[in-house]
C-alpha cells in the first residue's frame, strides 16, 4: 500500500461509507422484523427490495477496500494517527454487524416457526378433507352420513 495521506483519507472515507451502509442495512433489519411479527408480507418484500440494494453498495465498498489494500498485510503499515481516527467507526461497525447478524437470525426462526404452523394447519385441513369425503355416500352432496340399516 503506497504510504499517502490521500490513500489513508480514501481509506477513512471507504469504512466511513461501509458504516453508514451497515447503519442502513441495521435500521432496515428493525423494520423487517416489525414486518416479519406482525406477519405484513408485503411490507417484508418491499424492505428486503431495499436491503438487497444497500447489500450491493456495501459488496462494492468491500471491493474497493480489497483493491486498495484494505485487508491485508499492509493494514499494519497504517499510520497510527490514521488507525486511531478509524478505530472507533470499525469499534462500531462490529457492532452493528452482529446485532444484524442476530435480528436476521431471529427473522428467520420466526419465519420458520410460522412455516411449520401453516403446514400443520394445512395437514389438518387436509386429513378433514379426507375424513369427509371417506365418509360421503357416493354421489351425495350433502355431506351428511347415512346411518340406516
């Protein structure tokens, strides 16, 4: 990594940008999951819309960061006084990471617990289904069992 101030400066503005993008993918996860407990579809479909776009900004600056040397060897090249004015934005970073980490975690299970419900309901609907029409006389529509003897 060439030792320029302008290479530290793209580096900064580059995490910067990476944590306003987690801000946003952290504030959209809030919202999914308002949208994940109160079952709004459609609301969950429109966020992960967005989501999927801010995850594309944040790939990119990921790429960027890797051109630039960001995550190898030559990171402990790093002036200190540039370390010291990142560190705190990459303290944070982390820490936006896993609680988004653990809110999409959660959406998931929720979705997942919501899933086995439906399909259990779906059974029951089904095996009802099956009950009736094993009971119904051939060609009677009624519904109603013939008991006579």
């Amino acid at each position: 990594m060439p030792h320029s101030a302008n290479v530290y400066e793209s580096l900064a503005d580059l995490i910067v940008q990476k944590h306003r993008c987690l801000k946003r993918v952290h504030e959209l996860g809030q919202r999914q999951m308002g949208c994940v407990t109160s079952g709004d579809i459609e609301g969950l479909l429109e966020i992960l819309a967005v989501k999927q776009r801010v995850l594309g900004d944040l790939q990119t600056i990921d790429h960027r960061l890797k051109e630039i040397g960001a995550y190898g060897d030559e990171v402990d090249a790093i002036p200190q006084e540039w370390r010291e004015a990142i560190a705190g934005v990459l303290i944070e970073s982390r820490a936006l990471l896993e609680e988004i980490l653990r809110t999409e975690s959660e959406c998931a299970h929720i979705l997942e617990q919501r899933k086995q419900d439906i399909a259990k309901q779906l059974a029951e609907l089904h095996d009802f289904v099956r009950a009736r029409t094993a009971y119904q006389q051939p060609g009677d529509e009624s519904g109603q069992l013939d008991l006579t003897l």
